[in-house]
C-alpha cells in the first residue's frame, strides 16, 4: 500500500476532526490513538473487501480457525507494520508534533485469552493471512476479558478488565449477519411429506448473536482476513426488557479464567455452544450463497477445532446438515468428518473436557440425541474389531459423560498435537485407544509464533542489525535467519549482537524501576520466566534457585549478577498457584531489600503479564526458563519467542524444548532433569520426604518456607511445603533441584565468556526461524485443510 506522508497527515487531520470535532491539540492521547487506529482501519478496508470478493470469486477454500480464546495483542503497530506503513506513520505524526510512544501505549491489549491456547490462535491468523491463506477466527467477544492483575502485600488481586470502556476502533459490528442460537427446550422428530423427520422446536430459550469482525492484516500480502467474534444479545422479540438484556448477555460477559477444569459449570457449556452454533449457521449461509450445494462443503470449507472446546461443532454440523438441509445420516456424516479438524492441547487426562449427560441434555436436547446416535453407530461399527474393552474407552459417552476430546476425534478426518514429544505421547496416553482406531488420522504440528511481533516489532535493535548483516530477506522469510550462522565467529558481530541487547535491558530495568520502584543492573544476566502460573511449568523449582543463590551470597560466593524477571497470572481459583506468587513476591522483598544482594540478584515480578509485557521482556532476556515437569508441556511458545531474541534456554527435555535444542545445537541449550521416561519410571517409588533428609541445601530452602526466614509467607508456606512433603511433590521439583543448580552454574561458567556466551545467542537466533507460524499454518494447510496456500495478490 502505497500512502505519502502528506497524505497521512491530511487523512488524519480529516479523520480527527470528523471523529472529535475538534483540533489535534485538543486530543488525549486516547483520542490520538483512536483517530489513527481508525486511519490505519479505511487503508486496510479496500484490501479486506477485496480479499473477501476475491475468494468468493475464485472460490478459494476456507478455514475457519473455532477457538474460545484469541490473544492478539495489540493492533496497531502490527497492522502498520503489514501493511508497510510504520515508518510513513511514524514521521507523519512527529511532523503533527504528537508523541507516537504515547499513541502507540493507548492502545489496549484484547485480553481474551488466558495463555498459550490463545496467543497460538492469534499467531496462525497473522500467518494465514500472511502466507494468503483464506483463514479466518471465529470465537466470542467477551464483555470483560481475562482479569487485570495487581499486587497487593504480595497477594494476586483481580480487578475486572473492562477492555471495551473506551470502545475497540478495529472491529466492526455486522448486525446484518447476526444469527439466532437456540437453548434448552425440547425437540420433536416430525414426519414431512417426503418421509424424512423434521425437527421441531419447542419452548426453546433463543439468544441473537451479533458479529464483530476484525481485520488480519496479511504481511504485505494485500491478503486480509476476519476474525469474527460473537456478541449476545435478546433477540428483537425480548430486547425491551432490561433483564433480558441482562440475562443473554450473560453469555458473553467474561472469559473463564482458567487453562483447564472449567467443566461442569453450565455457562461455560452455553458459551461452547453458542460461537460454535452461530459461526457454523453464519459459514453456511455464506457457503450456500457461494457454492450453492452443500455437498460440496469440505471442498471449500475446513473447519479447525482447536482444543476440545469447540468440538461439539461436530454434532452442530450434523443438526445443520440433517435437520435443515435434509441430507441422510451417512453423507451428513462423511461430510463433517471431512470438514473437521482436531487439535489436542493437553496430555492430563483430568484436564481433558467432559458434560454430565444430564446437563448437556437439558441445556442442548438436538445435540444429545445427536450425540447419542454418534455414540451408538460408533460402538455398532467398531465393536467386532476392536473389542468392547476399547470401544467403550473411546467412546463419547461413558458414564453418564460427554467425552469431549472422544467426539473430536470421531468426528475429524485429521487430529494433531502441538510438538513431536506431545504428538507420540498422544497416541500412548490419552488417546491411546483412538489411535488403534484411527491410526491415520494422528499427526504432529509443531507450534510456532510470529516474529513479526517478537523482533520485528518488539526487538528492533536487533532486527535492524539482522537488517545491515544479512540483509532484510528475514523478515519475509524467517528461515534466512540461518544466515546468520556464518557471522557466528565474528567478534565484532557478536559485540553488536550484546549491544542490542544491552539496550533491551536498559529498557526492561527502566520498565521494572517505574512499576516496581526496583533498581536492577542493566549489565547482569537477565533471567526470564513467563507463563501461566501453575504448578507443572514449576515456577517453584526457579523459585528454590533463587534462594540457593541467596544462601551462596550470604556465605560469600561470588557468582555472576542475575536479574530474576517473572511474569505470570494464576487462576483466581487455583490456591496452590497463588501460593506460589505470594511466595515469589516474598523472597522478592527479602532479596530485593538485602544490602549483601545489591547488584549481585534481583526479584522483579512485573503484574499482568500479557502480550504487551511479554513484547517488553522478551527482548532483553538472556535466559529462558522453560522448565515444566517432562512430559507435562504439550510444547510451550514463549520457548520460541525468547530464543528468536537471543536467549539461550535452560529447559527440560519438554515440549518443543527438544525441537529447540535440535535446531539450534546441544551446546545452545543448559539442558536438566528427568526425561519423561525416566519421570515415569520413577513415579511409582519417588519418595521427596527422602531427597529432602538427604539434601542439605533441599533441606535448608524448604525449611524457609515455614521457619520464618522468609517473612509473610505463613499459610502459603505451610501449603507449599505440605505439597511438596505430605503430597510427595507431584512434579518432582526436589527431584530434579540438584541437576536445575548443575546446568544454571554450567549458564554462570558461561556467561564469564561473553564471547561464547553471544555465539551460542546467535546459534539460538539463526536457527528460530523454523518455529515461524507461517510455516506451521503452512503444514496445516497443506496436510489438514488441504488449501493450496496462493501466492500474495
Ligand atoms: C506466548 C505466550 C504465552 C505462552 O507461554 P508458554 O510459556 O508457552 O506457556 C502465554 N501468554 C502470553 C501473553 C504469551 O505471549
């Protein structure tokens, strides 16, 4: 898109005083921020109706991407950025005399997801449409995101994240393609005149479901796509009533805020049902309005189930295609497995999602028969071959429950996990039984990311060196990052590559001064963990290495100066997890105020973590802590993040950690702990009662949790250490401390050679390139959605 300067300082000046009413002066930077936002949306609204008309024309297959969560971060650099308008923006505000940080920092970040799940969804909607793929979200607009976390003595304090106060000036409200999804009732099977059954509804509960579509910008690709997130609201019968008002709404008011055990609660069931019931009738439409007859559907249509919570798409598709388009239960059903895909998240079978029959009856009678009549042909069909022992493990319904990941998988033509460990350990865990069934359908998708955000945007020092190095083919083609393993020995290179950096850290220690009032050097190693808080990713394990550290200094040691950076929420419900945080935050205040630590270990636990603080930490890392339990980690991305920026990882043999390593080098990578096999293996007689007498250091540090060495920790204290000694330390975090102290002294005995220390950056940075999104959504398309990617327009 080509805009002069001049005629971005014109459209803006028209777009603020049409908007405002009012000179630029008079602007907050809110309202600055606004007006752009709605500059940057008119550039990009040609190309959007324009992709759109285009695939309809060509009749282009579609993805449609179904995840309850999406976590796109912050909009406007990015959307400039593809649409390469950043440096013309940015000089035509300086030339408007506005402060462009400020207009950047108004901007919102969507939080309408709890971690990885969602940012992973918003990562393969850039890439989609950065690799013109025609791919598009379909989700909910949560009323209130996830909570916006505070501090308070050292307790996790949830304030509720009005996001949409201010309004969001990048998505656009269709209500002429809203839709009406049914509840509850009860459902009567009507013989027609042509022999077959209607459905008739009756006393049913009907909510409208209003669009809200927001524009993916491809990377320079002219391609953009849609991510449409549904509203609820009464429909035009009820919407006179403020309790009715009310009372749909409730459906989309806010996000659960967990990874995991929100089954069993009812309005989580209703959020399920309603973006997957009104995303479905929506593409539909559209497909018959495009296509004409329905059973070309998976010719042009590909439907991702990503997690099992959209999976119940699978009996909604089938009461789409039977009861109102007519077609016969065969062909409806050949037609949905052909359109479904499947992604699996998570190898803990207690996180796996069921529905008490009774519950899901209630609230969705068509799709409990439906779900029924899945179950019984399944049984039928595969009995004979497979036994009923198996059969009755894999099947949907047993027990009274709805197995969500079950139906997912019957109902798919294609499942995957998220890296090759997670993948092979699907078929031998948690969908074992399946896998005997449908052998074929199982495949690895390795997760990826966007580099695009984490260093084109985030960590511009280094991408403008990248930029003068190997030049700027990178930025299109991560992979060319390889590249830069030939200047891997150049020492004048590798001085640049600290530089950048050091400036990164200059950056992060002025963010922690400002949130924390916390001094911390610049120059020492800066020690990342950012996640979700819970109890497999082990922040406590680097919580006990913190306090080694601690004791070591108060002893006299001398080791390198490490700034310990944290950033992670933990669900308001999970006790344990807040534990740990107020444990975090009181070692925090303990090292933080000791004169003996000054300049030698800091604590800075930044509140909130989010996309937008995670583009602030990840540049200045030095060291990358993915250190879940072994098996524990589906595969992780903020691994991927933090090693495009240069750290070095210290990690567990996990997840894509073990990609990470073979891409980048053994050398690249402090590796510890138990294999998953070896964690297996040893579960059956691990005793910490026993690693804890024998360890004098385990000893001393697990002490402190209730001796009072470290002060306000009393109940959080008694919690931890009775998990870790009464409960036998589920993720073995005593078993794997004394190798955790081996690889970080193996990172303290590097780090005395700069030198080495940044080649083996530099390996890590060369060898990202391969986690691109845009490779992964690649895969994906050419394996499961089997649309043929088409070259940028
Ligand atoms: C990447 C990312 C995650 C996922 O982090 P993991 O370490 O892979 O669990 C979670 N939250 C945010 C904001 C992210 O950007």
């Amino acid at each position: 898109m080509v805009i002069t300067t001049t005629q971005f300082i014109k459209d803006y000046r028209d777009v603020a005083l049409r908007w405002f009413a009012d000179g630029l002066e008079n602007l907050s930077p809110l309202q600055q921020y606004q007006t752009l936002a709605l500059v940057v949306k008119g550039y990009a609204a040609r190309d959007w109706a324009r992709s759109k008309a285009h695939a309809d024309k060509t009749q282009q297959k579609q993805v449609y991407y179904f995840s309850i969560e999406f976590m796109p971060g912050r909009l406007l650099a990015s959307n400039l950025l593809n649409l390469g308008l950043k440096d013309v923006v940015d000089a035509g505000l300086a030339k408007l005399g506005l402060d462009s940080a400020a207009v950047y920092a108004a901007e919102r970040d969507p939080g309408l997801g709890n971690g990885g799940l969602g940012r992973l969804a918003s990562a393969f909607l850039d890439a989609m449409a950065s690799t013109g793929m025609a791919g598009n979200g379909n989700g909910i607009r949560y009323r209130y995101g996830l909570f916006e976390q505070r501090f308070v003595d050292g307790y996790q304090v949830e304030v509720p994240d009005d996001w949409l106060r201010d309004s969001y000036p990048w998505e656009t409200r269709k209500e002429n393609r809203a839709v009406i999804v049914k509840f509850g009732g009860h459902v009567d099977l009507v013989p027609g005149a042509s022999g077959h059954l209607t459905a008739v509804y009756q006393g049913t509960d009907d909510v409208l479901a209003v669009p809200y579509d927001t524009a993916m910008i491809g990377y320079r690709t002219g391609t953009v796509n849609t991510m449409r997130l549904w509203a609820a609201e009464p429909t035009a019968e009820r919407a006179h009533a403020l309790a009715e008002t009310a009372r749909a709404g409730a459906i989309t008011e806010f996000l659960y805020p967990d990874d995991s055990d929100t089954a069993g609660r009812e309005l989580r069931l209703r959020q399920e049902y309603f973006f997957v019931s009104a995303g479905l009738q929506s593409i539909l439409t559209h497909f018959k309005r495009t296509h004409g007859d329905v059973r070309l559907l998976p010719n042009f249509v590909a439907v991702h189930i990503n997690d099992t919570h959209p999976a119940m798409a699978v009996l909604e598709l089938m009461r789409l295609l039977l009861d109102e388009e007519q077609l016969a239960w065969d062909q409806a059903w050949q037609l949905t497995v052909a359109t479904m895909s499947y992604t699996n998240h998570t190898l803990m079978a207690e996180a796996l999602e069921t529905w008490p029959l009774g519950m899901f009856q209630d609230l969705l009678p068509r799709l409990a028969q439906l779900a029924f009549e899945v179950d019984r042909r399944f049984r039928a069909r595969y009995l004979s071959r497979f036994g009923s022992v198996l059969v009755n493990r894999a099947a949907p319904l047993q027990d009274g429950q709805l197995h969500m990941a079950n139906l997912a998988v019957i109902g798919s033509h294609a499942v995957n996990g998220v890296a090759k460990i997670h993948s092979e350990l699907l078929k031998t865990t948690v969908l074992a039984d399946l896998y005997q069934i449908f052998p074929d359908r199982f495949s690895n998708k390795t997760n990826g990311i966007t580099p695009r955000r984490w260093v084109q945007l985030a960590d511009v020092p280094l991408a403008t060196l990248l930029d003068d190095v190997i030049g700027t083919k990178w930025r299109h083609q991560p992979q060319a990052l390889v590249a830069l393993r030939s200047h891997a020995s150049d020492p004048a290179f590798l001085s640049r590559l600290m530089a950048a950096k050091h400036e990164n850290k200059v950056r992060l220690a002025a963010l922690i001064q400002a949130t924390l009032g916390l001094e911390v050097p610049a120059d020492a190693m800066f020690d990342v963990q950012i996640k979700r808080l819970h109890a497999y990713k082990r922040q406590l394990l680097h919580v006990f290495g913190i306090l080694e550290h601690y004791l070591a200094i108060k002893k006299g040691a001398v080791r390198p100066p490490r700034v310990h950076v944290f950033g992670a929420k933990a669900a308001p419900s999970y006790r344990y997890a807040k534990a740990v945080i107020r444990l975090i935050n009181a070692v925090a205040a303990l090292v933080n105020a000791d004169p003996d630590c000054a300049g030698k270990l800091a604590v800075a636990f930044l509140p909130n973590y989010g996309v937008s603080l995670a583009e602030a930490i990840i540049p200045a890392a030095d060291v990358s802590e993915q250190i879940s339990l072994a098996g524990t980690e589906a595969s992780g991305t903020s691994n991927m993040k933090l090693m495009a920026t240069g750290a070095l990882t210290l990690a567990t043999l996990d997840g894509a950690n073990i990609e990470i390593r073979d891409a980048a080098g053994k050398e690249s990578m402090a590796v510890f702990g138990l294999t998953e096999q070896e964690a297996k293996a040893l579960r059956p007689q691990y005793n910490a009662r026993e690693r804890y007498e024998r360890d004098p250091v385990l000893h001393r540090i697990v002490d402190m949790l209730t001796d009072g060495s470290i002060p306000n920790i009393e109940s959080e204290g008694r919690e931890i250490r009775a998990e870790l000694l009464d409960y036998n330390d589920t993720y073995f975090v005593l078993a794997d401390f004394a190798d955790y102290l081996a690889a970080n002294r193996r990172l303290d005995a590097l780090w005395g050679d700069p030198v080495a220390w940044a080649k083996l950056a530099t390996e890590n940075i060369a060898a990202s390139g391969r986690f691109s999104a845009d490779l992964t959504v690649q895969r994906y398309g050419r394996e499961i959605w089997r649309v043929l990617p088409e070259q940028p327009v």
